[in-house]
C-alpha cells in the first residue's frame, strides 16, 4: 500500500497580502493576526507528506517493539479525511479573510475540533495498527499471532497456553476439575496410546471420567473392552463380586441346565448384555442389566435414567401383591354353579385357604373371586408367593384346594387348573383392571432444564407427544394394557438379563404412562403397570449368569423379609420401563429416532 501525499497548490502570497492588508483595516488586528497565524500552522501540517511523517513514527515505534511479519490492513479513509478537512479548513479561512461571512467561524470551529481529537489517526500505518490489535478490535489478528507462535511477537500480545486435545472429543472429559490427585491415571496423547496400558489403567480412566464407558470399542477391539468394562463394573456395583459370575467367554454349566430350563439341550445362544444406570431409585442408585439384541435400546434406557437421577430420582411403590390361577370347573347346571361361587367366597373360604397353604411354606392364599358362566365356575385365586415369581407353587396349591371343593360337590368336574382369567402369558382385560403379580406405581419429576440439556426438548413437547401417541392413539386402536412407548422392550431386555420367564412380558408390559407439567414448568411422569410378574427365586434366576445379574441389582436368592427381594426387582424393572418411556418420547419430541438408529443400529 502506498503512503498518501497531499499537496496542496495556495494562491498568489502578493494576494494574500493584499487580503490581509485590507483586513487589518476592518478587524481588529489581535484576533486576525491570531487567526492568520492557525491558518498558516494548519496549512503547513498539511503540505507535510504523510508518507515522511508515517516514516518518522515507524521509526520510533520498530524502537519500542520489533516488526511484525503478518501483513495488516491499511486505513485509507483516515488520511483522506484529514486531507480533506485540511483543505475545508484553509479554503474558509481565506474565504474569510477575502469576505468575511458568519458561517465561515462555524466550519472552522469544526475543523479544529476534528484536528484536535483525530488528526493523528491518519498517519499510523500498519505496524503500529498490528503492534496493538485488541485497540482496533482486530481479534482475528491476535488469534493469528497465538497460533504462529512467534518468539518475537510482541509483548502487548498475549498468548494462551494451549490445552492438549484427544483426536476423539470423548477422549479428555472434564469433570470439576483436572484430576491432580497423586494417583490419578495418565492420559494417553493420541488414540493408539490407550492400547499401551494396562486393562486397570483403563478401568481407572473411565473411573475418573476421562474415558466414557461406551466409548471403549472405539479406543480398543471389542474383546478387550469388555474386558475392562468388567473391571470398571467390579468396582462400581454395590456387591463387587457379582461382575466375576457374569460369563464374557462361551461357557454354560448344563449340569444346571438340566432338569431345570431346558430339555434336548444342544448349547446356549448368547446374548450381548448391557449395563444402564445409574438410576436412583427410593433413594438408592442401582444398575439395570439388560440382555437384548436391539441396537440403541440400553443407550435409550441409559440416557433416560441420566435424566431422572440428575432431577433427584425416582420413588416406586408396590401397590399389589399376588399371583393368580384360575382353574375351570364345570357344574350340573347354572344354578349348582352359582351355589358353588357363593360358597366359595363365602362359607367355605376359610377351608378351601388352608387346603392350599398346606402345600406351601412362603405361599399365602389372600383371595378367591368366582366368576360363573352357564355351568362354568372359573375360580381365580390370588396368593402371596414370597420371592418367587409363584405359577408353581399356586398351581399345587389350587390342585389341594380343587381336592377340598370336590368334597363338598362331588358331581364338579374340573376341566383345567388354569381356565384363563388368570391370565397367564396372554393380553386380558383382568389382569390390567385386577392386577397380577406385583402392581406398581413409580414417579419422578424432571426440571425443565435438564429436559433440555439432556433429552433434547421440552416439557410441552413431551406432554403433547404422550397425548397424541400413548393417550390417544392407544385409545384409538383399542389398545389393552398399551397405553405406552415401549415397555416391553425395557420388561423383556431385564427379564432375559435376570432369569425371567420372557414370555410373561406380555402382561408384564401393561403400562400406562402419564406426563404432566407443573406449576414450576418442570417434568412430572409416572408409570402405572398394574402385572409385573417377577421372582428372586427358582427357574431361571438359579443359572450362573442371571443370578450375577440378581446380585448386581441386590435381590439376589430370598430377602431378609419374604418377597423383599422379588417387591425390589419389580420396581427396578418399572424404573427401566420409566427411563425407557422418557428417553424414547423425548426422541420422538426433538423428531431425533431414526437419526439414532441409524448412527447407532448399523454396522458401519
């Protein structure tokens, strides 16, 4: 960029004289002279070029800081507004002198000011404009400096001390500070670098958050990840050493298998099991084991139970207890079959009671509704199974009460011992109104910026959405019992992970889900699932695999009180269900689920 020259060509000094002349004779000669003087001083620093006095200021600037390589910009409209108003200002002054006006003072007046707070401005070039860039706002050229790392930059320029950064952005997670404790685990500079240590040096950077959990398989192969999720698991669940009987290799005992899970046994099919959580739950923060094959479903969960413990949690309550048979039995006519209801239900109640807890040492016969159709008395019986999941133990329970009923009316046939109003394994209307197994009810209330930050919507979002699809579009296709997102999937992944019968989902899976906002503009949900059918003990609960799973929640074999264990189970699987319907509803909302499935269900 060239410098800027002005120059200025004056009129005839004879001229002038005679001008000055002719008003010394009308004016007072103080005030001209005065004024003929700043004129001349005006117009002198005007004829000085501004390239020679740009020289003599960059001289004196390269003294003070050395130059600066990068190219910067020049301020072209600066000297040619001072050229300008030079030239304004000397043209009214002579004008004045030759004929003097009122309005010739006020430009001059606003010309001195101009000189008098911006006249230098024109003359500094691009050294001193890159030797102090934050003055003129130029952040861009500071940036530029910092990242040249240039030992002669100058000193006015600070440089920021660069923060090393992993290639993957889950690779340095800064959690309240830097992790300077004396043992903290090193930090690998690149990606390859993880492979170098150990499988406990990994276990102790997820530990500490620098390395998320999920993101392992990325850094390492998939063998070894699990490997190390292990570790990580072994030291995070409540009960260490549940992890150890979870089998990561091909391996099953048959020698458990037989008598008691399946016949004709050939082998095992494997399912990948996922860890969600933590979740709080009544106070208490408990991981979800979920066997499943679908891809996003444990991520879901996961996301969702991040987004209730953050708000403070979730409480569950057991609202029933009671599995349920109920046998068939056939009558003479319609009118022995009401007289076999009645005294069923009645009189004979406490006979038919203890004819059934006499086969039992946990179970307790707490109900006996009859239901008469024509000549049929269908029998459905409730009983307390302790921590059992109890088909078997009401099923020989209502054989013995069958025996005492027959007694009493010897010409009833009992067609089968389940008549199905129990209803076992089927969709029914009973079991949603009546209940089976353990009913439960489970709450939490979400803040509304946790909704955002977290789930990716809003609380308006969420109510509408539940309206639209769980509310009326269950009602719509009337739905029994479906009055949710996706419980099943969330009944069915814990079922599988903790040895429950996985075909009892589909009265298990009866939920209702409700989203309100209230008067804060926060979050309220609750899930009502009125047949959670679950048990701590007995058929598949005793294998290797699943009873590790019952030992990472806690429920574990019998509790301390019978069917705390099992009351316990149910209302973690409900608390998977809520996490489920929040986080897929959120999808929904925020218009994100096929977006995640297709980032996180296909193999690249």
């Amino acid at each position: 960029v060239m410098p800027f020259e002005l120059k200025l060509t004056l009129p005839n000094w004879d001229d002038v004289s005679k001008i000055m002349h002719s008003t010394f004779l009308t004016s007072d000669s103080k005030s001209t002279l005065t004024f003929v003087a700043s004129m001349i001083i005006i117009a002198g620093i005007s004829l000085i070029p501004n390239g020679w006095l740009s020289s003599l200021i960059k001289s004196f600037n390269d003294k003070k800081s050395p130059k600066q390589k990068a190219p910067q910009p020049q301020w072209w409209v600066i000297p040619i507004l001072n050229a300008t108003v030079s030239l304004v200002f000397t043209t009214s002054v002579l004008s004045h002198l030759n004929s003097p006006s009122t309005v010739h003072p006020f430009i001059c007046s606003a010309c001195i000011v101009y000189f008098l707070g911006f006249y230098g401005i024109g003359f500094i070039d691009s050294h001193e404009l890159q030797s102090r860039p934050s003055i003129f706002g130029l952040s861009d050229l500071a940036k530029k400096e910092i990242a040249s790392s240039d030992p002669k930059a100058p000193p006015s320029i600070s440089r920021r001390k660069q923060q090393p950064q992993g290639t993957y952005e889950h690779d340095f997670v800064k959690v309240c500070g830097e992790g300077s404790s004396k043992g903290s685990p090193r930090i690998p500079s690149s990606p390859s670098g993880y492979k170098s240590l150990s499988d406990e040096e990994l276990a102790d950077l997820v530990l500490s958050q620098k390395i998320k959990d999920h993101t392992l398989e990325k850094i390492l192969n998939p063998s070894r990840a699990v490997q190390v999720r292990r570790i990580v698991f072994s030291k995070t669940l409540s009960d260490q050493t549940a992890i150890e009987s979870i089998p990561s290799e091909p391996s099953l005992d048959y020698a458990k298998v037989y008598g008691a899970n399946c016949e004709i046994c050939v082998g095992y099919v494997p399912l990948p099991l996922g860890m969600a959580g933590p979740l709080m739950l009544n106070g208490e923060k408990v991981y979800i084991p979920m066997a499943t094959t679908e891809g996003c479903l444990v991520a879901s969960t996961n996301r969702g139970c991040k987004a209730i413990t953050q708000s403070g949690g979730c409480k569950a309550f057991i609202v029933n207890d009671g599995i349920t048979r109920a046998p068939c039995l056939k009558c003479l006519s319609a009118e022995q079959a009401v007289a076999l209801a009645k005294w069923s239900e009645g009189d004979g109640k406490q006979a038919l009671k203890e004819s059934f807890e006499s086969t039992t040492s946990f179970g307790k016969l707490t109900g006996i509704k009859a239901t008469v159709a024509g000549k049929n008395v269908y029998l459905r019986l409730k009983c307390f199974s302790g921590d059992a999941m109890g088909m078997n133990m009401i099923s020989k329970g209502a054989l013995a009460l069958i025996s005492t009923l027959l007694d009493k009316f010897p010409t009833v046939v009992l067609v089968a011992l389940s008549g199905n109003m129990c209803t076992d394994k089927k969709p029914s209307a009973i079991n949603w109104i009546e209940g089976r197994g353990k009913s439960v009810v489970i709450e939490c209330t979400i803040k509304k910026e946790i909704v955002q930050n977290t789930l990716k919507t809003t609380v308006d979002k969420i109510v509408d959405v539940n309206l639209q699809k769980n509310l009326i579009g269950s009602a719509m296709s009337a739905s029994v019992g479906g009055y949710n997102a996706h419980a099943a999937n969330n009944v069915t992944a814990v079922f599988l992970a903790t040895g429950q019968d996985p075909a009892q989902n589909v009265e298990s899976s009866n939920c209702i889900t409700l989203f309100e906002k209230n008067a804060e503009g926060d979050l309220w949900m609750s899930c009502t699932m009125p047949s959670i059918e679950v048990g701590t003990v007995g058929g598949g609960t005793g294998l290797a695999a699943q009873s590790a799973c019952l030992k990472a929640i806690g429920v574990k074999g019998g509790g301390e009180n019978p069917g705390d264990n099992a009351k316990k189970l149910a209302m973690v699987v409900a608390g998977a269900v809520m996490a489920g319907e929040i986080s897929l509803i959120a999808a929904l909302a925020a218009n994100t689920l096929v977006s995640a499935h297709m980032a996180h269900n296909r193999k690249k």
